[in-house]
C-alpha cells in the first residue's frame, strides 16, 4: 500500500447499507473504465469491471463481474454480493477485511483459516481488466471457482436475455466469446486451472442506485461457463478480459505536487478524465454517464492538464476544438458517435478563457500566434451575429435569445428550470473576459488592439449599469427584455473572478458577501438562494424531480473554484485547510478517491449525480494550486 492509496477496514465493509453507497473508479487512458462499490456489489447499470471504449467514445459492456466461490474442508463459500428483487444473495460482504484503491483495487476475504485477495487493474491505453487471486493465508490449497458475468450493450442500456445470444470457442488458455448482435468480441485469459462451459442467464440483478433515481434498475447477464483454479500461498489464478492487441499509450509526465492526500488524490484523479483515441485528445465530462463536453472541457483545462505541466494535452485539445468550430461556436457536446452539438452561448467564450490560462502558464507566443486567427473567427461573429439568436445589442452587451444555451441548461416538460435567456450575468463577465483577452494577443501578435479594447470598455459600462440589483447590493441574474430577474444565484462572481474581473471593485465586497451567506457550503455553491420559492433542498427522486433541483438549490463543486479566486482578487483572507478538509472526507465517501459532480443544497450535503466529475476536480486542484502561488 502506497502512502496515500485509500484503505478500508471491515468495520465499514460488512456494514451494507453504507458500503453500498462507496464507490470507486478506475480508467484506461482512452474513454474505458472499471467501476462498482467497495464490495463488489453493482448498484449502477453502469458498473463492470471491463466498460470498454470503442470508437468515437461508444462505451460497452463486456463484463459486469465475477461471481466467485471458494471450496475448503467440502464446503462452499460465496464471496460474491448481489442484489435481487426480493434478497441480497449472496453475502459476501461478510468475509471482506479490507478494501483497497490505489493505482488498482484490491479486495481481502478471510474464510476461517484462508486469506484470500482479488485484485482489479486496467491496462493503460488497452481495453484490457486483469483480475487476480492470490492466497495470503492457508493451510493447505483452495480450489476457487470463478464465473464470469459477460454482456455486449451500451453502457447507458440495459440488456435481458432473449435480446443478446452468445457463441464462444475454447481454446488454450483462453475463450472467445461472441454476441448476436453485439458490438465486440470478448477475449477471456486464464493463466492456470480449466475452464467448463456451462451456459445460464442470471436474471433480475437490481441496480439499487437507478431504482433510487427512477431509471431502469433491473437487468440479466450471460455466464458462458466456469473457472476452476487450486491456488496455494506463492501462485495466483489470473483472468484477463479484453478485446483488443493495442500497445499503450505514452502518458505526460506531471510535476511534483503538494505531499498530501487531498492533492495527491486529485492528481491521481485527474488523470482520469484525460482520453486518448483516434479523435485526439479529449476530457470526459464525468463519469459513468458522461462524454465530451466542450464547456466543461475548457474550464476543465488549468485544473486537469495545466497544473500538472500537460501542456502539450492542452495545447491539442484547444487546437481541436477550434478545428470544430462553426460560425463562431464551438461545440458544445460531442456524442459518443462523434456527433456535433452547438447549442451554447458560452462555450466559445471559455474557450478564450482557456487559452488565456494556457499562455498565463506556458507563455506560448508561437502557439497563439497560431490560433490567433480562430479566436478573431469568434469574435467577429458575436459581433455581427450569429446562430440561436447569439449576437451583440446596442448597449455592447451580448445577448441569446434562446433558452438552455448557459450551463444551468436543464428542461423538465420541455420547459427551462431557470428561464435564463436573453442577457446573462456570467455570459457577458465572460464576453468582457474575452474582448481583454484579445486586446492583450492583438498587441503580442503585432495587430491592432483598440478596436476589441473600445468594444471592451462599452461592455464594461453596461454591465455595471444594467446589472447592479441596488436594493439587494448584487447582480440580476439575467435580463430578458424588460424583466430583470433577481433570483440569487452564484452566476454573479465569474464579474470577479476571471481574469479580467468586469464589475466595478467598489462593490466586489457586497456581491462576495452576499454569495458567501446564501450561498457558500463547504462542498461548492448553491445554485439558487434558498428563501427563493424555486429552491430544492435535496437533489433526489425521478428525472423530473432531479432536474428541477438541478439548477435550483443543487450544491455544484466547480464553483468553489471561482468563488476562492474572487474572494482573494478582493483582498479576502482564505485558509485552504478549510477548503482541503471537507473533500477529505468527501474523497472516503462517494466516489473514492474523487469529487463528485453535486451535492444537496441542505446538510449534510449528500453527494450526489456523477461520482467524479472532471470541473469538480479541475476547479478545486487549480484554486488550491494558484492560492498556493498567491499566498507565498
């Protein structure tokens, strides 16, 4: 066990309602991953200890889990622990010791006299699961028996029997596998024993999470056969999954950074979200559902890639994106197939954040000058206008006529939660943002600054002049029309905390003020004031109830990021120790290892959506990384 590998101890394990909800995550560099709760049990249709990634991004099934027994003095012991819609069969959660999640997963069974450890890895660069079992403790040699748990579908899917049909080879050392329809082969290794066909479906596995959060919760997988292996203390039984004979992948080398759980665990993390493939380079948004996603990306890119010294990652995946853009606007979501969506305002405009971010640590001259061209693409089309309605009004300001082009973009009955068009507060910090950001590279690349510098100013002036909510001494959220809303939301502090804050300094402190008592957690920012009638508590229940909260109460860590950076451009004391201890904790709940995606707006501030989430991660790495800087 490293120094800061996460360890956990039966006390916990055999306590099944709350080793259920643990989870951890491992990935292999190129969309790929492993995943289920710290005992073995899948409560997520998207859990499997092979989730391999086909091109573009399609995710697929190919092994759920290994069910497995252990045979010692004529009887039979079940290590396995599933749930079915009237029981949890079997129970091996009983036999757990300990729990362990480092550059792999280990699990420890004590059976009387027999130790016994499964272990879990990825292959980088390879859709590839090794699984291992080794005997720590015996008497004498255990017979294991080990029944793999294989499917062939869409990770967002769900598969019964009837729908998929099997055919599978045995050769030497190995059985292949093929599904009727299916989308891969499956390779299954082993390095001693003997394999037995035996063909059953095990039918009705409950998926408790997604019967929580009213999904499809019940699902059937295919058992080609079985596995038997003697093993003794010295030999391991060892059983590889995978589906293809790629070579892996050359990772970038990050700095060192701060020799302390919290900031090793977020390197660790971090490493998780960058993707390699025939694409390029790429950020998955968080996982299990989640793909690319072009705004989350861009904000994503310090915290992930730029602390750590990945600047040639950066450098790639900001040139892609640019390569993608169209009229003016960069995409926004990239499916699983490669499909372009380009329904974002803002998408655009942090991208130009990124790219600021990216010379403020590389000093690149040469790659700006590169893509200086692009950015004046974007621009010069905000400018004049162009799709969803996206264009400059007479006051300098940028507007969208449509509705769900920001990223609080959720709809229920086909209707937006928080009604957010026209001119948006963190939109047009955002333009403001990206006019400086052009004056500054216009002077570097030799070209003519005072146009984007007088466009800069008369949107600074407007700003303070149609935003500043005076009675309530903050922002309008935004202001459609004639109707400015006054909805208190964390949207405001993106004014302060970009690099070129647009909000007069004189009221930095009230607006500050204001976030941090009606807003702040230790876990993020609430997404709507809570003596606001819209707000919701707790972000729990079907998808119509979840998307309501979404936007509108939901604690999001990402914006602990922005709100720590405006709080030092104010002059505010900030002690990390209060921002590391909470995801300390959080990081030994949830998602291992991690930070997840959002939380309750109430305490205890249940973490809930994704378990790791890549501008949960980013934000909280680059605040902590550039207040470091800052306070030295």
């Amino acid at each position: 066990m490293t120094e800061h590998s996460i360890k956990l101890e039966k006390t916990i394990l055999q306590e099944h309602g709350k080793a259920e909800r643990i989870e951890w995550l491992l990935t292999n560099g190129i969309g790929g991953y492993a995943s289920s709760t710290v005992i073995g049990e899948n409560t997520r249709g998207y859990h499997g200890l092979l989730i391999a990634s086909l091109p573009y991004l399609q995710r697929v099934l190919l092994l759920s889990k290994i069910e497995e027994e252990v045979e010692t003095h004529g009887k039979r012991f079940q290590l396995s622990t599933n749930r079915y819609p009237d029981a949890i069969y079997p129970k091996g959660y009983n036999f757990l010791q300990s729990f362990e999640l480092d550059s792999g997963v280990s699990f420890t069974y004590k059976i009387h006299d027999i130790i016994l450890r499964k272990s879990v890895m990825l292959a980088k660069g390879r859709n590839k699961s090794i699984i291992c079992y080794e005997v720590l403790k015996s008497p004498e040699e255990v017979m294991l028996i080990a029944r793999p748990l294989i499917n062939c579908r869409d990770h967002h899917l769900r598969t019964h029997e009837g729908q998929l049909s099997f055919k599978q080879e045995i050769l030497s050392g190995k059985v292949m596998i093929t599904s009727i329809p299916g989308l891969a082969g499956i390779s299954i290794s082993y390095n001693t024993g003997m394999y037995s066909m035996e063909e059953v479906w095990y039918r009705n596995m409950i998926y408790q999470e997604e019967l929580e959060r009213g999904l499809s919760y019940m699902e059937d997988h295919f058992c080609p056969g079985r596995f038997e292996a003697g093993i003794s203390i010295g030999r391991k039984f060892i059983i590889t999954v995978s589906i293809d004979d790629g070579k892996e992948i050359n990772q970038d080398e990050s700095r060192v950074f701060y020799d302390d759980f919290v900031s090793d665990r977020l390197r660790k993390a971090s490493d998780q979200f960058l993707v390699r493939g025939a694409f390029g380079e790429g950020i998955i948004a968080g996982y299990h559902w989640f793909g690319e996603w072009g705004r989350d990306t861009a904000i994503s890119i310090p915290g992930l890639l730029l602390v750590y010294g990945k600047n040639n990652s950066a450098k790639k995946i900001i040139a892609r994106y640019l390569s993608l853009c169209r009229r003016g606007i960069i995409p926004a979501f990239i499916s699983e197939k490669g499909e372009l969506s380009y329904s974002s305002v803002d998408t655009s405009l942090w991208f130009i954040y990124a790219i600021y971010k990216y010379y403020a640590y590389t000093m690149d001259e040469e790659f700006i000058k590169s893509i200086f061209p692009a950015m004046k693409e974007i621009i010069n089309y905000y400018i004049r206008g162009t799709d969803y309605g996206i264009g400059i009004n007479d006051q300098g300001l940028l507007e969208c006529r449509y509705p769900c082009m920001t990223w609080m973009d959720a709809k229920v009955d086909g209707m937006p939660t928080t009604g957010r068009r026209g001119l948006c507060v963190e939109v047009n910090a955002l333009w403001y943002n990206a006019l400086k950001t052009m004056e500054s590279f216009a002077r570097l690349v030799g070209e003519d600054s005072m146009n984007y510098a007088k466009k800069a100013d008369a949107a600074r002036q407007s700003f303070n002049r149609f935003f500043w909510f005076s009675k309530g001494r903050y922002l309008y959220d935004y202001i459609d029309g004639s109707r400015a809303d006054e909805s208190l939301r964390p949207n405001q502090i993106f004014s302060i905390s970009l690099p070129f804050p647009v909000l007069d300094g004189k009221r930095w402190v009230d607006v500050l003020n204001k976030v941090e008592e009606s807003l702040f957690t230790p876990f993020g920012l609430r997404t709507l004031d809570p003596s606001h009638s819209q707000y919701r508590a707790r972000c729990t229940g079907d998808q119509r109830q979840r998307d309501l909260a979404y936007h509108n109460g939901t604690v999001w860590a990402w914006l602990l990021g922005p709100f720590i950076s405006a709080k030092l451009r104010a002059g505010f004391t900030v002690y990390l120790d209060r921002i590391v201890t909470p995801f300390k904790k959080h990081m030994l709940d949830a998602g291992l290892g991690t930070i997840s995606e959002i939380f309750d707006g109430d305490a205890p501030h249940t973490p809930r959506g994704c378990i790791a989430q890549a501008w949960s991660v980013a934000e909280i790495t680059r605040i902590l990384h550039e207040a470091r800087l800052e306070l030295k």
